[in-house]
C-alpha cells in the first residue's frame, strides 16, 4: 500500500465470503462497481484490492479483502503496516443482517482475531441487506436475546451500522461518517487549515411529468428527499429546495411541478416556476432540463419551444440537459443516441452540448453526479461567475403587456402536452414501467 498522499481515513472491509463487503465498498466510493460485487457460489473477491474517492469532502481510501476464512494470516501481514500507522482508520466488519448462524458468528471472531482486541474501539458491526430489515432499530434486532452470541459480540465493538447496498443511498455513508467522527473525536470533522472554500451551485429542474425530476435531484443530493414517480401523473405539485453539501460544492436543488395542467392550473403552475427561481436566490446558476432516454415525443418539442418564452433566450447559457434512463442504453453510447434524433440534437446544441446521462436506479453511482458537477463548473466559469436573476426573469415578461394573452398562451401549450399523452396511450405506459 502507498502511504503517500495519506488518505483523510481508510475504511477495511472484513468478514465472511458473500455478504456484501465489496459492494458495501462500491455503496461507500460512490462509484457503481470499482469493487467487483455479483451473485455468486463461489467467493468473488480473491485477493486484497484499494480504491479511493472523494466522500463528502473527505479522501477516503477503502480497502476490499477476501473471505476471512483461510485468508487471516494473508491479512494480517497485508495490515502490518496499517496497523502501526498512525493514519485514521476504520474497521467495518461485514455481517448479513438475517438469522445470525453459527458460520457468521465464527466468521466475525476469526476478523476479532486478525484485527485484535486492541483494535475493536476503531473497528464497526456493518450489517447489510439493509432493505429487507424490518425491525424498529438496529439496537432492538442485535438485542433482541441480550445473552446470545450476536449482543456479545456487537458490545465489544465501537459501533454498528446499516447499509442497503441495492438502494445505495449516500446520506447512510454520511452517517457511518459522522458516528466514526463522533466515537473517535471532532478533529475529521473540521476542514483542514487552508481547505479550499465550496462552491456554491444553485439549480433548478425543469421537465415533464414522469422524465425523472424529483428521482434526479434525489440522485444529485444522494438521498430520498423529493418524492418520485415514473408515471406521468404528477406527484410534484409544488416547487421545492433542498441543499447538501458534496463534492467540494454546497449545492441547492430546486424541484419544480411537471409541465402539464392536469394537477395544477396554467396561473397556479406558472406561479410556482416564479417561486422556483426565488428558491434559488439570488439567483440560480443552472436550469436541468430533465428528458427521458428514448425517442422524443412532439410533448417534449412542445417543452422545448415553451422554455426560451416563459425564460428568456438568455436563460440556455445556464441550460444543461440530464438524460434519464441512462440503464435503457443497453451498450450504446449516449452520443452515439443523440446523433440518431435531429430534435435531441437540436436541444442539446440550443444548450451549448452540455448533458450527462443519469440512471436512477443505481443512487449510489456517484461519478454521473460528478460529471454533472464538472459541466455546472465550467458553465460557471464561461458565465464568469454570473447566474440567471430574477430581473433577468421579470425582464421577459415585461414584454407580455397583456397579461391574459400569456397565460391563454401558457395554457394552449401545456394542454397540447396533455392531449400527445391523451392520443398516445402507449407513452405513458411506457413511462409507467421505466424508472
């Protein structure tokens, strides 16, 4: 191992064969399969591997090992080093939260006895298959025969956690962060003297019912905060913020009602894109426009037509396209399908060739989230510095001198959008069944 740059922390990965220490590694990083983690009778991770990546704000290296039994003294002379070192580390010992057999408790005192006692007040139960636990708390299911082997041997651990590696939700790594810096002390908690400032980023979705809005901006904030639906019934009725700091960036994201008028009146829909763009003041540094991954359909042209009227011709220097469905591709590339339809092409150039493609499906794959970030950063820097105001807003509609007129025209185009959906029934149930 390279001691050298000296990570913020190192998390090790021990325990039995199968239950979910490589992709608990994945679930950590951020980043889709950088641990190879599959379905399998044979054990997949044969040797010790190391990976890094910025979590929240933090170097962290992680380190994957093989299954414990058979492999403790290759282990043990691996970590030598480790174990001397003065560097932050955490030891997570991985355990399927199901019936706790005989193999497993074995398994967790074979890990005690490579990382010794001494290590046990750096060291973690991570309990996985999180989305099939149904008790109140993890504390009740360990506890629930206070004599039996599972209480026992947790008490001799610092801490324990839960993972659901198939969700992949980051504000559960957040958490495992934050009880490690609560256990060990505040100083991982603090930024470094000269620590680089965040970048302040501000954006706001925009798009159809049921392209993926709310279940984006989950995505970008690492955790379920906006409901979602991959129906096109609306399920956001209201304009909504909310703000994570990853990545280097304390970024704002602004979730906004689908454009349709089957929820909410043309002057109430219109009403919450003015209280989307005051959600993001002083102003946002981003409009998402969010599109389903697919052939587009006259309701997304008719979209794109609307966004420069109801925002301004200037409005698409801070316009970025988030494809959705990145899991429908199926081997393609995402440029390779925006070569194939003239109006994606057409959008994406009206919007300076900024997108990146997103798969909600798989939360826990941060680099799509990086990339987005990546594009907010070297817009910004072509705008230098500068993000869409209010003013910028109000300025448009200024030109509407008859207020009627606008909102008559506001309504034609959105019930032009519900009546493509009315006459092509097989769209919205092919929205129904993609997420």
């Amino acid at each position: 191992m390279d001691p050298c740059p000296a990570p913020d922390l190192t998390i090790v990965l021990l325990g039995n064969s199968g239950v979910g220490k490589s992709a608990s590694g994945n679930t950590i990083l951020g980043q889709g399969n950088v641990f190879e983690s599959r379905q399998a009778f044979e054990p997949v991770t044969t040797q010790i591997s190391e990976k890094s990546g910025r979590v929240f704000g933090k170097q962290i290296t992680v380190i994957d090992t093989p299954g414990i039994f058979g492999s403790e003294e290759d282990i043990k002379t691996h970590f030598q080093v480790l174990f001397q070192s003065s560097r932050p580390c955490l030891f997570l010992v991985v355990v399927e939260i199901n019936r706790f057999t005989a193999e497993q408790e074995n398994a967790v005192k074979a890990t005690i006895g490579v990382i010794g006692d001494q290590r046990l007040k750096k060291s973690f139960l991570l309990f996985t298959k999180g989305n099939g636990f149904n008790s109140k708390s993890l504390d009740e299911f360990i506890n629930r025969q206070p004599d039996g082997p599972l209480a026992q041997l947790a008490a001799r651990f610092a801490g324990r956690h839960l993972f659901d590696n198939i969700n992949g939700d980051q504000e559960q790594v957040r958490n495992l962060l934050l009880l490690f810096d609560n256990i060990n002390g505040d100083s991982s908690r603090h930024p470094k003297q000269g620590a680089p400032p965040l970048k302040v980023r501000r954006i706001v979705l925009l798009g159809l019912p049921g392209d993926g809005k709310s279940a984006s901006a989950n995505t970008i904030l690492g955790s379920k905060q906006f409901k979602s639906s991959s129906s096109f019934e609306a399920v956001t009725t209201e304009s909504d913020s909310k703000t994570a700091k990853l990545g280097g960036h304390e970024l704002t994201v602004v979730d906004t009602p689908g454009f349709t008028k089957k929820v909410l009146s043309p002057r109430k829909l219109y009403e919450e894109i003015v209280k989307a763009i005051v959600k993001a003041s002083p102003g946002p540094h981003a409009f998402i426009i969010v599109v389903k991954l697919g052939r587009i359909s006259e309701a997304n042209i008719i979209l794109f037509k609307m966004l420069p009227e109801v925002f301004g011709k200037d409005a698409l220097k801070y316009t970025v396209v988030i494809f959705t469905h990145g899991d429908t591709l199926e081997g393609q590339t995402i440029k390779g399908r925006i070569e194939e339809e003239k109006c994606i092409r057409d959008l994406v150039s009206l919007c300076g060739n900024r997108y990146c493609l997103f798969d909600n499906t798989k939360r826990g794959n941060r680099q799509q989230v990086r990339n987005l970030l990546d594009i907010l950063d070297t817009m910004d820097t072509a705008n230098s510095g500068q993000y869409y105001t209010p003013e910028m807003f109000y300025d448009v509609h200024k030109v509407y001198h008859n207020w009627q007129k606008f909102i008559e025209w506001f309504e034609q185009m959105l019930k032009k959008i519900d009546e493509y959906f009315r006459s092509n029934p097989c769209e919205v149930k092919l929205l129904s069944g993609l997420q």
